[in-house]
C-alpha cells in the first residue's frame, strides 16, 4: 500500500512527516498545561504491553480543543519517549478548515482518519490512537459527560480484528466542563442548510452545540475554544481481546458489533471506577 496519496507531504496520507524535533519542541507547553492548566491525575498505563503495537480507543471531551486527547498525548511521549511511534487517526475536515494546525498535528503523528492509514501505521508496528465517536463524541451535551458515547463506528473493531491487535481503552474524565454543551440543534441546522443555509466553508460540521465557553461565552456552532482550567483525570484501561480474529471475524457483522459492544461495556466500567474514584465525597451532614 503506497503511504502517499497526495502532493502536499503535509496531507495527513503519510507516515513519513511525523518529526520527533517539533514533538520535543511542543512538550514544555503540554508540561505546563498537564501540571499547572489541568492538573492532570492520571492511572493504567501500566496496562500498556513494553513492547509491539495496539489500538488505543478513546472517548474524549471539551469541543475542539479536546483537551484529554492532548494530555494523553503528552503522557505517551514522556513515558515512551519520542522515538516510540503512535498515530493518531484526525478528521478530514481539520486539513480543510485549519490547515496550520493540521500540518502541527502531521508533525506530531496526525494522519487522516482512513482505514489505510490505520493499516499503514499498525503494519509498521507502531500504535494507533482513534476516537470512534468523532465530533457527536467531543461535543456531546453535558449531561452525557459520564457515558461513553461511541456512535455506530465500527471500522476500529474490523482493524482490530483483521490485523490481530488489542484494543486498549482510553478514557476521561473532567475535560468534559472545560465546555459546558447544553445541546446539539444539528438537526435543525441541517434543516435550515436544505432550505439554504450555507455551511462554513462548506464543511457539513456533523454537529451544531448550543455551549457556553470561552471566548464566545454562549455560543452555536463547532467554534474553536479555549478550554477553562478544569481538573482532568485520564485513565489506561484494561487490553481487551477477542475470542475470534482474522479477516473472516472481521467480516462477520454479527461478531463485529457483538465486539464492538464488549469495547462500549467495558469502556463504560472503566469510565464509572474512574468516577467513583475521582469524584469528591460530601457528607450528608454538611
């Protein structure tokens, strides 16, 4: 399979650009946002094997500054250090809407979210990070802050399967009130783009949050936003194996949603412990 699908080397359909140079530059400031910004507690990573690659699936929070996935990122680098690869597999839309960042983010180990790329990283040993649940995921309402919420996204079940790698959780929790979203209208928005309404840079945004963050204080719409400084606990859960693998597994639509919800199952119980764990304990008396 050929890494390069494009002219631009920056495009997201290499492997080749990830530069450990700009990933050493970058960890001073996610030092500072991990001790300082976020105050980041953090557990499990013992459960990642000192050797060979995985497929680390995530649920993450915080709107487009996510910032759980930048913290877990951070915490990869100074465990392993730089020269043990991980890529992380980023929506098409950022190359189109934010080419600036999307080219940092290649630097650091960004590659667009395709089963090629995914198969491309993993055949050369290295770990790939995917978020199944996508923009629906990170701009989920508030009131899903302790669900995991992995949509219908399958695909990550059938490269697991097909390539003999476990899935090994990465959870969250707290970066979910660095951006408070009350709702998500894309459905009225979506109405409101039939009758003629043009979407931003003619990007379909998947999602439309009504949220309440800074700059913009109540806002519409997947804007950039600073995250406020809410303490985030991050987590490595347990490698999950299945008892089937193979392309014919991989094949099988019956065993791949059967695995995919075993993947919801246990996240969601990491997820709850980790609550439980974290979450603060007030008398009744008081």
């Amino acid at each position: 399979m050929p890494n390069d699908f494009s002219s631009d080397p920056y495009s997201g359909w290499s492997l080749n650009q990830r530069d450990p140079r700009v990933i050493q530059s970058l960890m001073p400031v996610w030092e500072w946002l991990y001790r300082y910004y976020f105050r980041v507690q953090t557990s499990g990573w013992h459960h990642i094997p000192a050797q060979g690659n995985a497929l680390f699936v995530g649920s993450h929070n915080g709107g487009l500054a996510a910032p759980d996935m930048f913290m877990m990122i951070y915490d990869w680098f100074r465990r392993f250090g730089l020269e043990r690869p991980i890529y992380g597999l980023m929506h098409p839309h950022v190359w189109k809407g934010v080419p600036s960042a999307a080219r940092t983010a290649v630097q650091v180990g960004a590659v667009v979210a395709h089963p090629k790329m995914a198969i491309a990283a993993l055949r050369q040993q290295a770990s790939v990070l995917v978020y199944p649940g996508g923009a629906k995921d990170v701009f989920r309402p508030h009131a899903l802050r302790d669900k995991i919420c992995l949509g219908n996204n399958t695909a990550y079940i059938k490269l697991a399967l097909a390539h003999k790698v476990p899935i090994i959780p990465a959870i969250s929790h707290g970066a979910h009130d660095t951006l408070i979203v009350l709702a998500d209208v894309y459905d009225w928005a979506r109405q409101l783009h039939e009758w003629g309404m043009p979407w931003f840079l003619n990007l379909d945004p998947e999602v439309f949050p009504i949220y309440l963050g800074i700059p913009w204080g109540l806002a519409i719409g997947p804007l950039p936003n600073l995250p406020l400084p809410v303490q985030i606990h991050t987590h490595v859960g347990q490698p999950i194996w299945f008892e089937r693998y193979g392309p014919k597994a991989a094949r099988d639509r019956a065993y791949v949603e059967a695995c995919h919800q075993q993947v919801i199952t246990q996240m969601q119980a990491e997820l709850d412990a980790l609550i439980q764990r974290t979450t603060p304990r007030t008398p009744w008396f008081k």
